[in-house]
C-alpha cells in the first residue's frame, strides 16, 4: 500500500518544499493551507494525481480530521509534518496581553492539533507513524518583537519532547526541526520591499548571522525533516535537530 502524509502550511516555502520532497519519494501528500490561492500549484505539478489540497485552518480540528481522512484513503498515513506558521510582532508595551496570547495561540494551536489528530490515527491504524514539528532557532535565542512567536516555538519543543516520551512504547516518533533563515517567498517579498541598497545590506548581514555564510533554501530545510519522516531515522524520537547553517551556535567575537 502506498505511503501519504499530511503537510500544514504547504502552499509556500518550506511546506511547499516538504511536499515536493515528499512526493519525490513516492509519497501522496495532503497540502493543509488556510490561503486557498496558495494551493494553486498542485494543479500544475507533474505528480498531481498523488496530491490533495485542503483549504483551511490547520487548528481547526474539523480541517485536520478531513485531512487525515484524505490521507488514509489514499495510503498508509505514515507522516504529519505541523509546518503553518504566523509571523506578526507583539509586545508587551504596545499590544494587549490579548493580543500576545492569541497569537502565541495561531502559532501553538496548529501543532497541538495536528499532532493529536495524526496520534489518534497512527494508534487507530496500529502505525508505526512520524511527525515533524517545525520550530525555529529563535526558539532558544530570541530577537526583539517577536515574544509570541518565540513562546510558541518553545512550547513546540517542549511538546515535542513530551509527546516522544508518552508515544514511544506505541512506536510512534516525534521529532522537530529548527530552522535558521531560510530564502523563503516571504523572505524574498521582505527584500523586495526594501531599496535595493538596504535589500543588499541585509543580504550581507544575513549572511553574517550563519557560519555558513548564507541563509538556507528551503529544499534544504525539507530534506531534513523528509529524513526524519523516514526509516533511516527509525530510532530519533524527542529531538530538536537545528537546521540553521551554524545560526544558533554563532558567537561574536568582541575582539574580532
């Protein structure tokens, strides 16, 4: 029986990129997106009859479950990467502690959701089933203005580690990536916006932040976690892998 997983956030970057992976390998894949227009691209893509979009919230536990049903009617649902992510500012000055909550919420609930729904369906079916959560390098070194989003991917890893621990004896094995800078359309759309002087400074200064001296492509970013999906990564359970280009490990030298 073939092989499907379901991807949030698969309509742009690193999603999209996890999804092209996926489906290289062989796999059906389910493309979660709350942007329909983001879908687009799977009515042109070569191997369009192995993969299904759903248009919705990831964190809407209707969304998921549908997603999961399409999965399982097309293969052994063996892999949910949470991907969907919210990138907004807020702080504790200037927005309501609202505010900070609900977006540390948008960007928390997916994961939480997502992971439930593909545990549920991997005891059901008595799969020995994956999941990728995806978190960030500020998950452990933070940059200003952006609490909320680096609260949320914290809680990630900490799920992550929990989760790993109580599914384990049922085989079931979570994992995260953590990724640097990546050339993503948003990022891409951010530089676009900026006079292309300034474009070029930050360019360089991008480059500076990772030893490897660029920030990384999103393919990059999708063979890692496709590597974690499979079964050469048969006993990495609970792990937090960076995938940054050095970004996290970097410390500047005040004498340099």
């Amino acid at each position: 029986m073939s092989r499907s997983y379901v991807v949030t956030g698969g309509g742009r970057g690193i999603g999209k990129a996890v999804a092209e992976r996926l489906l290289a390998d062989g796999g059906t894949v389910v493309a979660v997106e709350r942007d329909p227009a983001a879908l687009a691209w799977l009515d042109v893509h070569p191997a369009r009859a192995r993969l299904i979009g759903v248009a919705g919230d990831a964190a809407d536990e209707t969304v998921a479950e549908r997603a999961a049903d399409l999965a399982q009617a097309a293969g052994a649902l063996v892999g949910w990467v949470n991907n969907a992510a919210v990138f907004r500012d807020a702080s504790v000055h200037s927005s309501t502690t609202r505010e900070v909550l609900d977006l540390i919420a948008a960007n928390l609930d997916s994961a939480v959701v997502g992971c439930a729904t593909a545990i549920r369906r991997f005891i059901a079916a008595g799969t020995r089933g994956a999941i990728v959560n995806l978190s960030s390098h500020q998950a452990r070194r933070a940059v200003p203005g952006c609490l909320a989003y680096v609260t949320a991917k914290a809680a990630i890893e900490g799920m992550t580690r929990a989760l790993a621990v109580e599914y384990g004896p049922h085989g079931i094995r979570i994992n995260t990536v953590a990724p640097g800078s990546v050339d993503t359309e948003r990022h891409a759309e951010f530089l676009g916006s900026r006079e292309p002087a300034d474009a070029a400074r930050i360019e360089r200064e991008m480059a500076l932040l990772h030893p490897l001296g660029r920030v990384a492509r999103s393919r990059e970013v999708a063979a890692a976690i496709a590597y974690l999906l499979s079964g050469d990564a048969g006993f990495i359970t609970g792990a937090t892998v960076p995938v940054d280009g050095g970004r996290s490990v970097l410390a500047h030298d005040p004498e340099a």
